[in-house]
C-alpha cells in the first residue's frame, strides 16, 4: 500500500517505476476545518490478481464526539484514455493516435467505464452491455446535440452508484482510492481516529489507522468571487440524456449542489426563460448557494443588432426586469454578457454597456489578453474576465476604475493537471489581486461529452464533472480546485485574525507581508499547514493578551 499527495501531477504509468511522490503507507492523516472538505489518498499495489476488492471506512472517533463514516467519501481514481493531454494535437486523428492513458474520473462503480489497453479504448458498461465511447465518428456538433439522426450515444444514460462498490485489481496493477472526508459543521476542535479496512476476499484484509486534525477556527468566506463558465439550462426533456445544455431540474440540482460542495458560490447561470431563470435561482438557494451577484450568460448583447436602437431599447428593457428581480430578492448585481472575445468591438457596446447601467444591471465579458480593452471601454466595463497568466498591473488598472477582473483559461478545462488548477487558481490568482476566478468550463460537450474522440477539432470535452442522468462523476481537476479556493480561505483567515481589535496593529502588517511573500511554486501542503499554524499562534496570542487585561483590572 502506498501513500502520496492527494492533488498531485504525478502518474502512474504502465510499465514504468511508481512516482516518487508515493511511498509505503501505514496511515493516512490529514487536517481541516468545520464545514471542510479535505481530501487524502493511497495506492493499492499486488502481484496477483484481486477480486471482489472491498474499501470500507469506520466513523472517527474523539473525545468530543464523533466524525460518522457517511462523511468519509471513497471513490476509486479511472485511468482512461483522453485524446491528447491539452487539447488535441492539431492533425492527430483517428483516435488510436492520440489516445493517451490519464487520470480523471473519481467513480464509485469502478466498473461504470471498462477499459481495453490493447485496443486504447473505454467502454461505457450500461444495463450489462459496453458501449464503446472512443469511436471516432462524428455524430454530435461542437455543443453536443445531434448532428445526424440516430447517433449511436444518442440515449446513453450512465449512472455511478451510491457508495463505493467491490472493484478488481489486476497483477502488477495499482488501483488509487481517493478519500474525502467532509468535517461536519459543528464538530469540535481535536484529534478523530478510525480506520480504513481493505478486504480482499479469502486474502485477508489491511487496516489503515485514518487520523482526523479538526482545528480550533472556522474558515473565513473566500477573498475571490468563485464562479465558472456554464452552458446548462433547465428543460424537463433533454433531446441528448446527458450533455452540457440541457438539464432536468434533478440533474440541475445534482450539479449546482456539486459546484457549491467544491467552493464554487456563485457559477454563471444561462435560463432565458424569465420563469425558468427564476426555477434555477430558487435550486440555487435550495442547495445552499449564497445570494452574491447573478452572472448571466444567456442575456447577451447581439453581436447582428449593434447598431438597432429598436434592440438597445429591447435589451435596456430585459436588463431592468432581471436587474429589479435581483435586488428585490436580495441579490449583488445583475451581470449580461457583451459579445464574447471581441475587443475592436468594444467600442460599438459601450453604449450597451452605458444602456445596461441605466437599468441598474451591469456587463462582463471575457476579453483579449493584450490588455486592449482597457483604452476602448476600460471605463465603463465592469467585470472583464481575461484569459492567463495572471497580470496584476491590469487588476490594479481595473480596480483604480472601480470595477473587478476576473480570469479564465488559466487553464481552461482541457488540462488533466489538478495540482496547477490548486495552484494557479488558488494562491498565484490570490497574489495578483484578481476578484474572480471563472474558467471555461464546468462542461462542454464538443461532440458527446462521453466521447473524448468524436469531434474532428482542436478541442477536447471540457468536463470538471461528467453528467450523468442524476448526478456527475467528479474529477480530479475538480479536487484540485476546490483545495484552490480552500488556500484562499486560509489565506483570508489569517488576515482576519490578525486584524482583531485585540491584536496590535502591526500583527496585521506583518501577516499581510508574510503572505504576500509566499512562494506559489512551493509545496502547497505545507504552506497550507504554515498558515493554519500561524492563525493558531495569532489566536494564542490573542487569548493570552484578553487574559492579561482581565487580570489587570481585578
């Protein structure tokens, strides 16, 4: 058994020695706040075939109560074959030339996706038949709906299961668990202990000590506006069962609760419909989404209409209606969109932009990354998303006009490297000063989302999440961003603390300083366990001042 990083870029790879990330394990621990999701992993390895391999975890026990073992999530991690690692390489079709052996999917039924290595291709297993989902052929458009009649994915309908189901490990094969625990709201601070049980049939079963570290704070609300690039809209009856544009309310819901249990409060919503608008706000709410601003994808400024007054009325007029519904309900702003990467046409929306105001909504758009849109509409524009790296002068710039900068593509989500989505959009977005994270995209179906092969363009799926009929199938991108938005937490705790009345007042200057002198490039586990052991001495130090005046008033 091995252990290693849970949010890593290392892989295993057939054929070659095991990263040396990953060493022997005989326990597994990990620390994180109330309310937390905090994830760990290890690596079963054997000589021999294994079947019937079960993984099961007991509730964590301390001397303050208990950690129920419903909250220890395990999934098993899928290598699957991609095509290509960051896009596809340009001319790269068929599928058997730029199939390439990833880590991506986090599934409970490890059976759901089959995979031949002979053939380099993933089979879906759907009512006990594969289906297979690296064919080629193109039969879905570049937004996933059907392109000819009948496609063959045309009703695929997955679904994982609920808990973790027995799965095998072949000889000479690894098989890695991906745990997470959720720490309840409000367990108290100390140290949980339970175990991880590994049964193998007639071979016995491996018990692995699992030690909880819940801390004495809570996590402040994030520094960064976390949204992302969405394309889903309600509909009772999808025409494809499991793409990016269409959703029932169930899967809906499934998804909005899953963006919210991964740091993402405040994704971008597309329902054009007043009431179907009004549908996904009230699930929003319903799954705990905070009220912050409304980004609205679908309400768009018509790139064919630009110079029709008649549409400028038409769109002020919209922007009101949404804009009033948001503030009466007790929204932040109402945001529509300008037309998507056209800076040398800013200059034509910027009294659509002007119309927006007067409504009382606001505009955001992503924009060019040289920066030009800042001299044709960096006065009124009010949220630009601009692609990577991050450039903390035009943030500066942006904010000096009193509006924010978002950032997308930093990457996009084509990239299986959940170590530089924790990185880059966690503390390196922090250190520039950028206000929104919103990367393209939570799903995009190019062809059918289940098949990475099918669409004869540069681009791959975009999926932090797979849909399937009444849920998703998370990712390891997606863990990886949400530890992102979980840097930043610490991050904005220590800052809070150190500006408690109590403390002096360059216990704040300094703990700006310190942060601000972090390195992005360095172990990101250890820096996050530097700044919890630094809000942890600063809450000391605070106590211990408090007691010294009490006393020094009797």
């Amino acid at each position: 058994m091995l252990g290693g990083p849970a949010i890593t870029d290392a892989r295993f790879e057939r054929g070659r020695p095991f990263p040396p990330e990953f060493r022997t394990a005989d326990r597994l621990r990990l620390s994180a706040c109330r309310g937390e999701y905090e994830p760990t992993t290890f690596v079963l390895y054997t000589d021999e075939p294994r079947a019937n391999v079960r993984v099961t975890a007991t509730d964590l026990k301390g001397r303050e109560g208990t950690i129920p073992s419903v909250a220890v999530d395990l999934r098993v991690v899928k290598y699957w074959y991609q095509a290509g690692d960051f896009g596809k390489p340009e001319g790269r079709l068929p599928a058997y030339d730029i199939a390439m052996l990833l880590p991506e999917l986090l599934l409970k039924d490890d059976n759901l996706v089959v995979v031949n290595h002979e053939q380099r291709k993933n089979y879906m297993r759907i009512d006990g038949e594969l289906v297979d989902v690296t064919d080629p052929t193109p039969e879905f458009n570049v937004e996933g709906w059907p392109a000819v009649e009948n496609p063959r994915l045309q009703n695929l309908a997955p679904k994982d299961a609920a808990t973790l189901l027995p799965f095998d490990v072949g000889a000479d094969e690894i098989k890695q668990v991906f745990v997470t625990v959720h720490v309840p709201d409000k367990a108290a601070a100390g140290t949980y202990k339970g175990e991880i049980e590994v049964t193998a049939g007639p071979h016995g079963s491996l018990k692995l000590p699992m030690t909880v570290n819940v801390y004495p704070f809570d996590l402040a609300p994030c520094p960064i506006d976390y949204s992302i690039y969405t394309r889903s809209f309600i509909d009772d009856a999808p025409k494809v069962p499991c793409f990016s544009e269409q959703k029932t309310p169930e899967q809906y819901r499934a998804e909005m609760a899953n963006l919210f249990a991964h740091g993402i409060v405040n994704p971008q919503v597309n329902d054009i419909k007043f009431e179907r608008f009004e549908q996904a706000m009230r699930i929003r709410e319903e799954v705990g989404m905070p009220k912050g601003h409304i980004y609205h994808h679908g309400v768009r400024i018509p790139r064919d209409e630009l110079d029709s007054d008649e549409a400028l009325a038409k769109w002020e007029a919209r922007i009101r209606r949404f804009s009033t519904w948001a503030r009466e309900h007790g929204y932040g702003s109402f945001y529509a969109y300008a037309i998507d990467e056209a800076d040398p046409l800013l200059h034509k929306q910027r009294r659509w932009i002007e119309a927006a105001h007067r409504a009382g909504g606001k505009v955001f758009v992503s924009v060019e990354d040289d920066a030009g849109f800042f001299e044709i509409a960096g006065d009124v524009l009010d949220l630009p998303i601009m692609s990577g790296p991050v450039q903390p002068r035009i943030a500066r710039l942006v904010q000096k006009n009193g509006h924010r900068l978002g950032i997308y593509a930093f990457p996009q989500v084509t990239w299986e490297k959940p170590e530089i989505f924790r990185r880059n959009y966690g503390i390196r977005l922090w250190l520039a000063g950028y206000d929104v994270e919103m990367t393209y995209a939570y799903q995009h179906s190019f062809g059918h989302i289940w098949n990475d092969f099918d669409y004869k363009g540069d681009y791959k799926d975009h999926c932090l999440a797979y849909p399937t009929v009444n849920g998703v199938v998370d990712t390891l991108v997606f863990e990886g961003l949400r530890e992102a938005v979980d840097d930043t937490r610490y991050i904005a705790t220590f800052l809070t603390e150190s500006k408690h009345p109590d403390h002096p007042a360059e216990v704040a200057a300094s703990a700006d300083k310190w942060l601000h002198s972090l390195d992005p490039e360095q172990d990101l586990h250890e820096m996050r366990r530097k700044i919890a052991t630094a809000i942890i001495r600063a809450m000391q130090e605070r106590g211990a001042r408090q007691v010294k005046r009490v006393a020094g008033h009797r």
